[in-house]
C-alpha cells in the first residue's frame, strides 16, 4: 500500500521546490513510508482537491477557500489529508512503529519552536519569493503571480528589496537566524539537530526552509555560500545531515 | 550545604513577586535542592553583585551594567551566579540525580518556546508593571519607578492603558495566550504540561508569570478570575499542578 503525495513540480531537476510540501516529504523519507509523488500545477491544486475531496488548508483573508499542497492519500485508511503538520501529526499516530518526528511528546514545544523559528527569519520572504517564483513552470508562473499579487499588493517585480534596504533586510535575516541559532547552541553539542542527536519536526522545518534557498539560488550563488558561512556552518551542517531524507521519489 | 537564593521582597505575605526570580525558586522546589532565602530590596542589589562578585545579566540599552536577581551562592561548589537561565542550567549539571527541567535534551526546545511565549503576551506588560511596582516596599518602589522612567519613557501613572485602548490590550493579551494554547492542547492530554505529565522549563516560565499575576491582583480579581476562565482554565490549572513547587522557604 503506496501513498499519493501531492507535490508542486518546478524547473528544478528534482522537480520539488516548495517548503511546505518539503515538510511532509521529509517525513515521509524519515518515516521510511513507502509513497510515489504526483505532481500537481499551480492553478490545477483547488480543483484536485475538489475532485478527490482534499480538505481545505484555511480560509484567504478575504474570507474565500484557500487549498494547497502537500496532501496525501492513503489507500490503507481511505484517507485524504492536507497541511504537513497534519499530514506529520497523521503518520505518527497511524504509523506508530516509524521514526518519531515529535519524540518524547515534544510536539508542543516543536510547534512553539516553527512560530518562533518563521517568527525570526521573517524577512527572507521578500527576497525568496520572486526567486521561487522565477522556477516555477509557466502554467504555475502566470498563477502565482496573480494570486501573491492580491495577497502582497505588489508585482512580483516589486517584492524583493534594492539597494542599501536589501542589504538592511539580509543583515535582518542574518540577525534572526542567528537567534535561532543560540538556541541550537544549547543542545549539547552531541548532533546537529534540536535535540542532538535526533532530528525532529524543528529541524525538518528548518531544512525545508533551507533546502528551498539552495535549489532557488544555487548551491554556489553568493546568497547560499553567505548563509552556509554563518553560525559556523550550522544551517549546510543541517541539511548535510538530512542528505537521506531529502530525496524525491 | 544549603544554597543562598537571592529574592526580592514586596508586602506580598509570601514577598516573592518577581517572576524571574520564581523561575530559579520553581526550579529549586521542584529539584528539592535546599536553600534559604536571602531578601534584597532593589536599590540593594547592584551593591550586593558588586560585593559578592555575583556576575552581570546584562547590559543595559545605553551599556550600562544591569544587575538583576534572582541569584544564587553554591558553598559546595563556591559558585555566584544570577540569571534565573543560568541558574537552571548550573543546577541541572551540578544536580543531574534531581528531577531535570530540561529533560529528553529538550533545551533548545524549551528556549525557543520561551521566546515565543514572551511573544505572544507582550501586551500584559503595561498592566501589570504598575501593579507589581505598587506591591514593592517603600525603597523598592522610589527604584523602580524611577528606573522604569528612564527604560519606558514615562511615569508609573502613565504605562496601564486606559479606556478602549486597555479593553483592545487586554483582548490582544488573551489572543496570545490562546495561540500558546494551541501548543499545550498538543500535548496529548495525559497531563498539563508541555511535555504532558512531565512539567518542564517551559511550564516554570509560564507559572512564574500567572502567579505574578495571581499575587498582583489577589485570586478574587476580575483580573485573575478572567484569566482563569480562559482556555477551559489551562492557566489556572498549571498553577495548580505546580503548587507543590511555588513555596518560599
């Protein structure tokens, strides 16, 4: 029995490019759940989950349905789900026998860690957004700029910031990530990750985050070497330890 | 070998009514390591540091020394400390057979939910700064406001709001707790907890703040009554399931 995971495909040769659904690919590679991707476009994501009855992710601001990837099917339970933390929090109860992404009941303090983690790096969006958006597909292109261009006011041309402000808003980025990192600091030093050792939803969240930036940029663009450099090389140390878990099958 | 914790007195018949020093006094209750209470009135306590060699916690904003308490004096050890932080991580190495706040490595963890907690209820602040000055004794209180002014700008009389600004600060407070609540009602219900059973650093955090609040306000409050009844009495009830550990000695 083979789960469906619902992926959105970019230019990118390992074709998966978003952080959200990289959340949930992570756990499935963790969990070591057997599963075949289905790549899904942009604008063909709401009907999908109309068609196949994939919950709704939340509401728009403005009120209206707001669908999104990642989403499974599991044909062993029937079940449809969307959102990665769903999606996460579904694999650990029905798979209970898999690698943990929340060990020792930590899920309450690793959902406080992702809101102060995005909380912190708040202002890299404006800079990786029109840069993912540029390795889309066409179809996806067309229809990610309409929708962003709703949600943030401005074309996409408009959102990433130049000059002396885009050099303020990386030192920012720098700043917060380097909060994030004295926390990691405390972790004893046995492994990279949260707990040491062990990786846990935190850190996948970090790393899809992560491994979004080095395939939009590259991994020998100067914005990937400048972050790969701070904080001692913590954040390419983390995805070097999740190397395994980042394959799209 | 009895450790010395330095405390700050108010006319609270308890007189703890610091919530960074309750962290280091949670902490030594809940670890049942022996110590006594020494009282320093504020305008003390930099001379006391200075006396003792107790080490700064900090600079302040124009780069000034800032003493604080809590602080502690090890005779088995020979050591000073302040910080309620250090304080609990000197004592989780130097006691590892007491009970851990900081138990499954879940240090990194515990900061960042520290960091996200203050985040959220950073509108209680200008309410109950006011309240606990008024609860200090006659010294304390000449320190702190004046300190207060140079830090907020303004007099004591000036920082509560007022009005329909207090009513929509007082909203903004109880919709941070709710989003901290949402992280607790993960836990999975076998207790109240972060980690569930198993109170943590996150939990003494939290209990330090509510009972700050409890003592200011007194139990029969409209204030803590309203607190109390929020998020099917979650607040109220972790207090309750550290009562144990909130004694003075």
């Amino acid at each position: 029995m083979t789960i469906t995971f619902y992926d959105i495909p970019s230019t990118n040769p390992g074709r998966a490019c978003s952080p959200n659904t990289f959340k949930a690919r992570y756990t499935l590679n963790f969990k070591g759940i057997p599963y075949v991707t289905e790549w899904v476009e942009f604008p063909d994501i709401e009907p999908l989950c109309k068609k196949l009855g994939i919950p709704l992710t939340s509401k728009n601001a403005e009120g209206s349905d707001y669908y999104s990837l990642p989403a499974i099917y599991d044909p062993s339970t029937g079940v449809y789900l969307s959102d990665s933390l769903v999606i996460a929090e579904y694999l650990e109860k029905t798979y209970p026998g898999t690698p943990q992404v929340f060990p020792d009941n930590t899920i309450a303090l690793q959902l406080s860690f992702v809101s102060a983690f995005y909380g912190n790096i708040g202002a890299i969006w404006d800079f990786i957004t029109p840069a993912a958006c540029a390795k889309l597909n066409p179809r996806s292109i067309e229809y990610y700029r309409r929708t962003r261009k709703i949600w943030l006011g401005k074309e996409m041309e408009d959102v990433a910031p130049k000059g002396e402000a885009a050099v303020a808003q990386w030192a920012q980025f720098k700043n917060g990530l380097a909060k994030v990192d004295a926390w990691y600091a405390k972790n004893g030093g046995e492994g990279p990750f949260l707990l040491g050792k062990t990786p846990s939803w935190g850190d996948i969240t970090v790393a899809s985050c992560l491994i979004l930036f080095r395939i939009v940029w590259g991994k020998d663009s100067e914005e990937w070497k400048d972050i790969s450099s701070w904080n001692e090389g913590r954040w390419a140390g983390i995805l070097e330890a999740l190397k395994s878990y980042e394959i799209v099958v």
